[in-house]
C-alpha cells in the first residue's frame, strides 16, 4: 500500500509522513530530501553556483550520486546518506533550501530519483511524501493528501525550526525562499507540483499538529478498514 503526501515546501509533509509512517508500521521515504541530498552534492563539487547548475557536469556525476536512507537507532527516525556520509543535517540549511528547486527541476535528476523511489517501494508499504509523488511517482497510490498553507505560516514555521536547531534564520529572508520555491515547483515543465484529481486536500494554516495528525491517522485508517 502507497500513501501519497504532496504539498508546498514548509508545509509539514516530512514530520506528518513520518507520525503516520510510525503509527502504521509502515515505511517512510522523505524524497525531498533526496533532492537536497543532490543539491547539497552539487554545492560541494561545483555544480551549481549563483542559482545556475552545469547539468552536463551534473549529468556525468549522476550515475555515482547515492543517496539512501538509514534509521537512526537512538531517535527512531530515518537519515539521508549521499554514499555512506550522513548529511541529514547539512541538507535542511537555507543554502540548501535556495538551489534546490533549481536541482529538482532538471528533467534527468527527476528521472533518477523517480526510479529510485520506485525500487523503495516494491514489496512495502510505505508513506512517501515530495512534490509529484501522487501525479507521477505513484499516480494509483490508495491515498493521497496534498498539504498546503498560507506562505507566511509556513515561513515562521520554518523560521522556528531553524532557531530552535540554533541555526542562522531571517523570516523575511525565509518567506521570499516560500514563495520563490512555490512558484519554481508549480512552473516547472517536469512533473510541476499540482493537486491531484483524487487527492484529499489538507490546508494545515489555523491547525495544530495534533489536529492535522489526527485528521490524516483517520483517512488512513478509513482506507485500511476499507481495503
């Protein structure tokens, strides 16, 4: 069984995939951060700079990018590896946040991670949460959600979390990133961040997490009771 949560970036997909993924005892699969994973590898080796990437360097490199996901004993909660070097951290940063919708727009990183996805997926049952997973990664998943509020509640709650990580953070700074990576992932010509026909739409803006937790545990339940 697949479930499908796709939305805006700041939105809570991850966190909300996660909960519901332990509550299930399904498998949760962040591809988001399969894509910062890629970012983070392009920043590092010269790939992209001032928001343009070299796909043609990029291309080459793609066959030995590795990204994969091992479970962090103490917390209980997936990692992201690029080859055997946990990045989990290095990937939620703001430099990370501001080219990555330029990584993932690129026909061929898509493609990749796509398939990688796909491979996740035979024989589990699993909560994947991205941009595309309920249109094109698993367009008959048996649930999708797609998550969605308003630019500035996502902004400060991604400001929060940054500064309770004790990282750098500037809402205004945050908020512009919001709207920039919203309008980049609904223009872009592959598989652009879209509401699936059949998608149920969750607007979390005025709900706690508890609430919108409870709310997705339900339509969960439903299908499997259903099915």
């Amino acid at each position: 069984m697949v479930i499908a949560i796709d939305g805006h970036s700041s939105c809570g997909k991850s966190t909300m995939a996660k909960t519901l993924a332990r509550q299930l005892g399904f498998i949760y699969v962040d591809t988001g951060a399969m894509y910062r994973a890629v970012t983070l590898y392009c920043m590092r080796n010269g790939i992209i700079t001032d928001g343009q990437a070299d796909t043609q360097k990029l291309s080459s490199a793609m066959p030995d990018i590795k990204v994969s996901f091992k479970l962090n004993t103490q917390t209980g909660l997936p990692e992201t590896y690029i080859d055997n070097e946990c990045v989990e951290t290095e990937i939620r940063t703001m430099q990370v946040s501001n080219n990555v919708s330029v990584i993932a727009a690129i026909p061929f990183v898509r493609e990749a991670m796509v398939a990688q996805q796909r491979l996740m997926a035979e024989g589990n049952n699993i909560v994947m949460d991205g941009r595309d997973i309920g249109t094109t990664v698993f367009p008959h998943a048996e649930l999708k959600i797609f998550v969605t509020a308003r630019a500035e509640v996502r902004a400060q709650r991604r400001y929060d979390e940054l500064k309770a990580k004790g990282m750098q953070a500037d809402y205004q700074d945050i908020l512009k990133n919001v709207q920039e990576r919203d309008y980049i992932d609904s223009h872009r010509e592959v598989s652009p961040l879209r509401q699936a026909p059949d998608a149920l739409l969750l607007d979390n803006s005025d709900m706690t997490i508890p609430q919108q937790q409870q709310w997705l545990l339900q339509q969960a339940e439903k299908l499997i009771h259903n099915s």
